[in-house]
C-alpha cells in the first residue's frame, strides 16, 4: 500500500476513526472558548479598513500625537417644527452642562448649544472618548447621551447624530448578527440537507461537521486578530455563511461517492476509502481553489478587503479538513443505517443512471449547439441590467434597511444647519505656512465656519465645515477641491482628513481594488484549471461561462435592487465581492463536474462522458448550489443593506449557476465540442468510442 493510499484511509479506519474523533473533540474544547471572544476583537470603524498610504490615514496618525484617536463626535439634535419655546432653548443648556458629566465626554471640546438661523432647531456637539473599546463602545455612550435627552422633553424632539450616533447604529444592526446569521443558516441547511437525503438522521452529520469547523475557525482568527489581522462585523458573518455553505457542499458530494461505493462495497471501510480517493482529488482541488481566489484579496489596498481573504480562506481551509476527515469517521461510525430509510445495499444499482439529470442529459444531446447558443443569449439579456447598477457607494441612510435615530437625525440637521456640523474636515500642514492654509481652506467653495489654524505637535492644524451632507458626492467633490487648495501651498505639505475624507479615501481604494484584483482572480483560476484538466479549451471555456454567468448576475441584482427593494444603490466594494464568490464558488461546481467528466470520458469517450458526468453529479451539485444559495440568503436577514444585496446577489447566481450554466450550458458545450474541450491533452487525441458515436441517435431514440 502506498503512503497515499495509507494516509487516505485514515478517516475511514476501524481502527483510526476513532482517533481522528478524538482529535476533533480536543480541537473544539481548545477553540471553543477563543472563537466567543472573536466579537470583542473586531474593529469596525472606517478608519480601521483604511490603507496605510491614504490621505485621511496620515492625517489620522498626526492627530493621534495630541489627541486620541477612539475621540467619536455625537451631533445631539433638537427640534419642533413650530418653533422652539424658551423652554426649550433652556433644556438644551442645561442637557448641555449634564452631558459634561457624563463618562468618556471630553469637556474641553464640548460645543454648544447652538440655536439654528430659523429657531426651530438647537445642536450640542460632544466629543466622547470611547477609550480602548472604540467603535463597540458608541452604543452605551450614545444611549447615556440620549436619557438625558429625552428626560422632561414636553414634546421637544431630540437625536442622537454625528459619528457617535452612527457607530452606536451600526453597532445595534450588527448586534446579535451571530445568532440570527446561525440560526436562519442552521435553518436553511437543515431543511434543504432534509429534502436532499430524505433521511431523519443523515443530516445531522454534516452539520456537526459544520459546526466543528465553524468553531474553530472562529478560535484561530481570533488569535490572528490579537495579533494584527483585521475583523470586523461583516467578515464575521460571512464567515458563518461561507464555513456552512462551503463545509455542507463538500459533505454533499462527499456523501453522494460514499453512498456511490456503499452500492459496490459490502464493507463500508473500504466504500469510504474509495470515495476518499475518488471525490477527494476533486473536493480538494475546488476548494483550493476557493482559498486561492480569497487570498488574492491580500494584494487589497482596502485593509477590510485585505484581511477578508485571509478571514475567509481560514474558514475554508478548516472546512475543507473537517469535511475530509471528521465527516468520513462519523459516516463510517455510524454505518449504513444513517441512509434510512433509502439504504444504499451492496449490489443495488446506482439511481444516478436514469434519473432526472439523465434524461436532461440525453436531450440536450440531440441538439447541443442550439441549446448552448440559446442559453447563452439568455444570460445576455439578463447581463443588460448592468446598466442599471449603482455601485458609487451608498450613503450613511442607504447603508440600513431601517431609519436609525442618527440618520433621522442628520435629516433635522441638514434641514436647520450646515449639514457637516459635527463632522469637521481636518486640515494639517507646516506651521510657518498657516495662514495660507487657512486662507485656501476658507476660498474654497462648499466650506464654511473654518476655525483655526492652531498649533498641534508642531503642525498647524485647522477645522472647517462642509455646507454639504458629510456623506453625498457634493461633500466628496468638496473635499477634493479643499486637498488641490491646500496642496498648492508651497511648503505646507498640507493632508486633508476628517469623516468624510475617510469614507472618500475608503470608496477610492474599494474601487481600486476591483479594477486590480478581478483580472488576477481570472487568470489564477485559468492557471488551476488548466493544471486540473491538463487542457486548454476547457478552461477557457468554463471561465467564459463563468464570467457570462457573473454579469446576468448582477445583471438581475440591479433590476431587482432598483425596482423591487428600492435600494439606493450598493457599495464600491459589492461588484468585486459578488465576482470573488461567484467566480471562486462557480468553479468550484465547475471542476465537481468537469473532473467526474474527464473521468468518465477516458473510459467511454468525451461525449459520452459529458453525460454520464451530469448524470452522476447534476444531483448533487444542484443540491449543493441550493445550500449554498440559502446559507448566503440568511445574509438578507439582516437590517445592513450592503449584506442583503451580498446575499442575494451571491444566492441568486449560485442558483443560476448550478441549475444553468454548469448543468445545461456546460453540458452543451462539453457534447458540441466533444474530445477537443480535451485540447491539447491526451483525451483529444484520442479517437472516438462506438459510445461516442452512438450518443446522440441514442438520444433521440428516447
């Protein structure tokens, strides 16, 4: 026996089954308890995700030298539309001097209260130092600053805005977000592994095995991040999603071999150890190649999208171990029994053979070509809604589902007072150049109330306020005008920054990202399907259909995003988002079916090949689409619409994918091409079988 063959029948020993369980066991108890602190780790601010070269970073890093940088700024908002009374005017000053007291305020910059020009609005500005818990902190500190607020107000209506008061929102959005995400995916993978098996029990192992992995990959990336790695709230979510979906698709088709073998092998050690040896190449190339595409991210200029890739390939990885080891122990612990009540008996033939996606098989070989040209018109009509997507970012209200208090707030504020109150632009340069600075910063137009310049660490240092939403386009075009002001300064080395500055140097860098990481993803993936398949059509024409597959896609996304949810658009970062998904978890039933294909194809030929491979894994690779489309929809549970347009969209062309791209298009183009998808390996040298021959006269017959 060979060491490979030793080391694939581990999992499935009688004898080391039970130690690869005790493994397992001693891995969860470890990381059980590090994967519930990965919450307190996460850094959620927007200057967190910044890279290092960035405009507003360095500003950062100067301020830091005299002032801390876990200072948010909370906008407290008061109004009645029919004028404020003097009673009014006197709670605010007295909620003024009692927001003093409150912990963490800094009394010093405390502003206000400031009485609008049309005397039916008064704002508080206070600066609240959240100290070491940052960004998780804003909710308790915006909740302290609200009581106060709302105490004896007598009809007075009152907000909690500003960057305190959308952190605090955040925050509430994504709290609870493990529970609810695990849950709707517990949900969702249960029901769906219940239809699938048809068995009460079955399901059961590949979601322990999930749940394993989850639990440790949760344990590792905490660990990472006390050590550097960037997490934040939404790459936890997709984590859950991606450990689920991806562990239970690798069950899947672990399983269905298994259950494969189980009919030609009366012991089921040895039905297992084939499965092993023969999904196992396929389930472990696919998800290498996941982990690849992931970890293309890392060349991100964006730090959130940087650290994503690792997050997520981490994820990956563990289920891919899970599922390779843990999941074949407890199957062979448990026997055939777990199949109840459909128990694939040694002998009985494989229901695979004459099954729905057989006979979709034969009658997409009696005319190929038209299938696959009329298919791909299709999708190409689907791809015409890209003209529709809105992918410039969205807007501190378009970012929730919902109208928090500080986006309800900013609206009383926009309406009463300069709309980037609270939110000041930073200017910092050389001190002997201050006053030209001020002066450039004060003639630009869309800025107003410039205070300053100061003297901060040896820099001059000037606020002003944008008289523009701190969060719309016409604020970005004024902070570029303010950056060429002040840059025209000789000498003064001059850096702009502020809120709106981050979230402008953030949507940059996003969009960088994705004119640079997508065609790297492209051309890595052609690489490892050219390595996999030792051919070179059949890469390029998977990655074709998979990239026609990507724009109907987001295609239908835009359609259904402006005309039935009415979202406002969607994030830079969501286009590359979708297409490192899409593309990565695309060709991964991609090569599920193209290696059973080429499998088959060196005993009967590549016609007849391409049908027996559908027929034998378009089951399974539709139910696995299906998990993963419900993991991915669970994200749509949520009240942040940049991870509900995510789930969607990535559920949607998952479904479109397996169901129609890898089942019908691939299919056709497999059957039209025949040996020459094998171009330039053996297998389109070969001649053609009389099985070959015979296909497609076989296929009309029936």
């Amino acid at each position: 026996m060979s060491k490979a063959s030793a080391i694939i029948r581990i999992p499935g020993g009688r004898r080391t089954k039970w130690a690869v369980l005790v493994f397992w066991l001693v891995i969860v108890v470890v990381t059980g308890p590090l994967g519930g602190k990965l919450t307190g780790a996460e850094k959620n601010d927007a200057s967190a995700w910044l890279p290092a070269k960035a405009e507003s970073t360095k500003v950062l890093d100067v301020q830091s030298r005299f002032q801390s940088p876990n200072i948010f700024t909370a906008v407290v908002v008061y109004d009645r539309p029919s004028g404020l009374t003097s009673a009014d005017k006197a709670k605010a000053a007295a909620d003024a001097r009692r927001f003093a007291g409150v912990a963490g305020v800094v009394r010093s910059q405390l502003t206000g209260p400031v009485l609008a020009t049309d005397g039916k609005a008064v704002e508080t500005i206070v600066p609240v130092n959240l100290g070491l818990e940052g960004w998780n902190g804003a909710a308790a500190a915006a909740t302290a600053l609200r009581t106060i607020a709302q105490a004896n107000a007598n009809g007075l209506t009152s907000h909690i805005a500003g960057p305190l008061g959308n952190a605090a929102d955040s925050a509430n959005a994504f709290k609870g977000i493990d529970g609810i995400l695990l849950y709707a995916t517990l949900a969702v993978v249960i029901v769906l592994l219940l239809i699938t098996y048809r068995s009460p029990v079955l399901w059961l192992l590949p979601v322990i095995s999930a749940g394993v992995a989850l639990t440790t990959a949760q344990g590792l990336i905490y660990l990472l991040a006390k050590h550097g790695l960037t997490v934040n709230a939404q790459s936890a979510g997709i984590l859950l999603v991606l450990v689920f979906g991806a562990g239970t698709d690798y069950a899947l088709l672990l399983t269905a071999r298994y259950r494969e073998e189980l009919r030609r092998h009366q012991d089921r050690h040895e039905a297992m150890a084939v499965a092993l040896r023969r999904a196992g190449p396929a389930v472990i190339a696919s998800a290498g190649t996941v982990i690849v595409s992931l970890l293309t991210l890392t060349i991100a200029e964006l730090n959130s999208t940087k650290s994503l890739g690792p997050v997520l390939a981490i994820g990956v990885v563990v289920a891919l171990l899970a599922m390779m080891t843990l999941l074949p122990a407890l199957l062979v612990i448990f026997g055939r029994w777990l199949f109840w009540p459909v128990k694939p008996a040694y002998g009985t033939e494989e229901p695979t053979t004459k099954g729905f996606w057989a006979r979709v098989g034969r009658r997409i070989a009696v005319r190929p070509r038209m299938v696959w040209v009329i298919t791909a018109v299709i999708l190409g009509a689907m791809a015409v809604g890209l003209t529709g997507l809105k992918a410039g970012g969205l807007t501190t209200a378009q970012g929730f589902r919902h109208t928090p208090d500080s986006v309800a707030g900013q609206t009383v504020i926009d309406r009463h007072f300069p709309a980037g109150a609270g939110q000041p632009v930073i200017v910092i340069g050389n001190e002997p150049q201050a006053a030209r600075l001020a002066s450039a910063v004060k003639g630009t137009p869309g800025m107003t109330g410039v205070i300053g310049p100061f003297s901060r660490a040896g820099h001059a240092y000037l606020q002003g306020t944008l008289t523009s939403a701190p969060d719309s386009q016409a604020a970005y075009n004024t902070i570029d005008r303010v950056r060429a002001a002040v840059h025209a300064v000789p000498g003064a080395d001059a850096l702009v920054g502020g809120n709106t500055a981050i979230n402008l140097d953030v949507e940059r860098a996003s969009a960088h990202d994705r004119t640079v990481i997508i065609p790297v993803i492209l051309v890595v993936v052609f690489l490892i399907l050219g390595l996999l398949l030792r051919a070179l059509i059949a890469p390029i024409m998977l990655i074709a259909t998979v990239i026609l597959s990507f724009a109907a896609t987001l295609g239908v996304s835009a359609l259904i995003f402006n005309n039935v949810f009415n979202f406002g658009g969607a994030d830079t970062s969501f286009p590359l988002f979708v297409f490192v998904f899409l593309v990565a978890l695309g060709i991964d039933y991609n090569i599920f079916l193209m290696t059973r294909v080429r499998e088959e194809a060196g005993k009967h030929g590549p016609r007849q090949g391409a049908l027996t491979g559908l027929s034998a894994t378009g089951g399974v690779i539709t139910s696995a689409g299906a998990v993963l489309a419900g993991t991915f929809a669970a994200l749509a549970t949520l009240p942040v619409t940049f991870l509900a347009e995510l789930g969607f969209a990535v559920a949607f062309g998952v479904l479109l994918d397996t169901i129609v791209v890898r089942s019908v298009l691939v299919t056709a183009l497999n059957l039209d091409l025949g040996r020459w998808v094998w171009w330039p390996g053996k297998l389109a040298r070969e001649p053609a079988t009389e099985a070959d021959i015979t296909v497609e006269p076989a296929a009309i017959a029936r």
